[in-house]
C-alpha cells in the first residue's frame, strides 16, 4: 500500500517521516481512501503516546504524501522477538498504550490494527522510553456524523475480517466494521500476554484453527513465573482484557489503564520484595476488635461495599451509634503535673496493730514526759540565783 522515508524539514531543521502512497494503491479506490483517512483521523488526535501529523500535501512527483513526527526507536516486534518483558516493564509498556488508546477513543477513533509492529518504542533523554502508536491505515470512526465520515467509515465491508489474526478480537472476526475500542483493548491485553509468557495465549497451527480457539475457548491464563500481589494483580488485568464478550471486558481504556497505574505507584515498586498493590478501598468509621495475634496496639478496619462516589462533606461525629470503642490498653499518662497515687485501703488486722502502737507510744510519750518535768523542777529549785547577792549581813541594831 505504502511506504515510510525518514526526511528532515528543510526550514526548520526538525525530522520527519514522510509517508506516500505507491504507485498502484493511487489507482486502488479504497487503498486511497484509506490513506486520506488516516491523515483527517490523525489530524484530530493530539497525544504524547501516538505520532502526530505534520502535514498531507499531493506531489506532482510522488503523489500523495503524509508527513508525520519522526519517532526514533525500534518497533515493539523486534522488542519481543529479543526477549521477554518483566511484570514491572511490562506495567510500564501497558500503561503506555492504554494512554494512547484512551486518547484515541475519546476522539472516537478505533486503530483496528494495534499489534506490536505499530507501536514504537522511543529513546528519549536519560535512558528513558515510551511507547508511541502508529499505523492508522485501518482505524475507523465510531460515530459516523457527516456524509464524509459516512464515507470514511463505510470502506470496510461487514464481511471483510480486517486485521492481524493473532491480536484481533473474537468479534472483529465476524464484523471488523462494527467494532467498538473493546476490539483495541482484547489487542492490548494480547500484546500484554506476549510481552511477558513470551508467546501468545492462543497456540494453533492454522489460521482457521487460530479463529475457532478464539470464537469457542477462554484464554489461558497468563504463566508470569510469579506468585507475589504485583504478579496476580497483573494477570487479573489481562485476563480481564482478554474476555471473549466484549461487554465482559474493560468498559473503557482509560478503565484499564487506571489499574495498572495503580499496580505502577511507588508503593508498589519499594525497594526489596514485591509489594501488594495499593488499590482505593473505602473504609467505615466503625473499628472491630483485632483478631488473636494481630500485634498490640493495632486496630483493623472493616471495609464497607463500594458504592457511587459523593461529593465531599465534613466529618459529622454526631451519632455516636457509629462509633464503637477499642477495648486496647490504654497508654501510660504523659501529664506535665503527674499526681501521686492513693495507697491502698488498709486491712482490719493492719488497722488494730496500728492502734496499739499509738496507744503503747502515747503511754510511753508520758512516763517521759513526768520524768523530765521532775527533773526540770528540781534543778531549777537548787541552781542559784545570778541576781541575788552572795552573802547577807545583819544590819546593826539601833541605838
């Protein structure tokens, strides 16, 4: 149909991908349609995760030419066929195309064709990388509004099986005209599949036996070689992804992409063993009493069912019903002015002991008491006086 250059933008400096149509698609009706297709359908989106056009000019030369933003880096087949993905890297390349994706059907826009030869992963500054999409040859419009999208989606016949049979979806099929974005993300939870089992969740010999697995069976599950919270979370995602009916699968992509972003938080990558994802639960106020072995001082919350998110209102503490004690220790007091505790109530035995040592220290307490006073009185009558004189004479008589 067509065939890519790498060019550079004389005036200002910056690298393309100039895309044109060969020779024999321009006499081929719906091979130009679908080439102008791509360039209106690409023209619309406006994502860090799918290239972007840059222009659709007609050539006196080289006919019909789309240039596009020139994204540096091998395509996600030659990726795959090198090695496998870990859970984490894996993570990392999912959340990266369900952002392109869900970018893609916000502007009602299905790529039919997603598979890991039109994704690209860029290398960009300080050894990052991303995933971009590309390839929007087969995309189609999901809401058709106008005659020229009635044209535009009308190319494909309902009879026409349109795609690569190894990630299309069971329905796309049987009706590639009729699918919805859940045919885009059956395709990312294959490319999932095979990024990290290294081989695809259906095994068959034939094409035609490839199609009745598909139509008839449930995928495998995913063998990630893991057993920790991370690995069975991930696999829960992609068989999700997965699911023969459609209705079954993810209601959107940016559904799916909001799990594994939460598989990809920071509490999930901490150092050391892989940690359980940190996934939103409610939480009533209530607490219930820890269970035996629960380490002292913890309490444990009890969940609540999920319900329909309300608007945020104040905490109202009011109705005491809802609240239940904890029967824990309660800590030790930490007052500034701690007060001195009460001694116990005494016995009776201690009580009578205690009386007769009052009694026997009173009687005690008097003898020396009397004999002291006795003392005292005694020595005071016998010490001289200081004032007094020390001699006395008889005055003589008178005449």
């Amino acid at each position: 149909m067509g065939e890519v250059w790498a060019g550079t933008n004389l005036m200002v400096g910056v690298r393309v991908a100039i895309k044109r149509l060969l020779p024999a698609g321009t006499h081929n009706h719906e091979s130009l349609a679908r080439f102008k297709r791509e360039a209106q359908l690409l023209g619309r989106v406006n994502s860090e995760y799918v290239a972007r056009v840059v222009d659709f000019v007609e050539d006196p030369q080289y006919g019909l030419v789309l240039i596009m933003e020139l994204v540096e880096g091998p395509s996600l087949y030659n990726v795959l066929n090198q090695r496998k993905f870990s859970i984490e890297e894996a993570i990392d390349l999912g959340c990266d195309i369900l952002s392109g994706l869900s970018d893609l059907h916000d502007t009602q826009i299905v790529h039919r064709d997603l598979k890991p030869g039109n994704i690209i992963i860029e290398q960009r500054t300080r050894g990052r990388q991303r995933a971009r999409i590309v390839d929007f040859g087969m995309s189609r419009i999901i809401q058709s509004g106008g005659d020229d999208e009635e044209e535009m989606t009308g190319i494909t016949r309902a009879d026409v099986a349109l795609g690569t049979l190894e990630y299309m979806a069971p329905e796309q099929m049987l009706n590639s005209r009729g699918v919805t974005g859940a045919a885009d993300i059956y395709a990312a939870g294959v490319i999932l599949y095979r990024a990290v089992a290294g081989h695809h969740a259906y095994r068959a010999d034939s094409d035609g036996g490839l199609v009745r697995s598909k139509l008839t069976m449930d995928a495998p599950p995913l063998p990630s070689g893991r057993d920790d919270g991370i690995a069975r979370a991930f696999e829960a995602v992609v068989a999700k992804a997965l699911q023969r009916k459609p209705q079954d699968r993810y209601a959107s992509a940016s559904e799916m992409l909001r799990d594994l972003e939460q598989l990809r938080s920071p509490s999930s990558r901490a150092p050391g063993a892989p940690k359980e994802p940190s996934i939103s639960v409610e939480f009533s106020r209530s607490m219930v009493i820890p269970e035996e072995g629960t380490p002292a001082g913890s309490a444990v919350f009890s969940p609540i069912p999920q319900s329909p998110r309300r608007p945020a209102q104040p905490e109202d503490f009011s109705d005491e019903s809802q609240l239940m004690p904890i029967p824990l220790a309660r800590p030790p007091s930490r007052s500034l002015f701690p007060t001195t505790p009460a001694p116990p109530p005494p016995s009776p035995a201690s009580e009578t002991s205690r009386s007769l040592a009052l009694v026997l220290a009173a009687v005690v307490g008097g003898i020396l008491v009397g004999a002291l006073a006795m003392y005292a009185s005694k020595y005071i009558l016998a010490a001289p006086n200081p004032q007094a004189p020390t001699s006395f004479s008889t005055p003589a008589a008178s005449p």
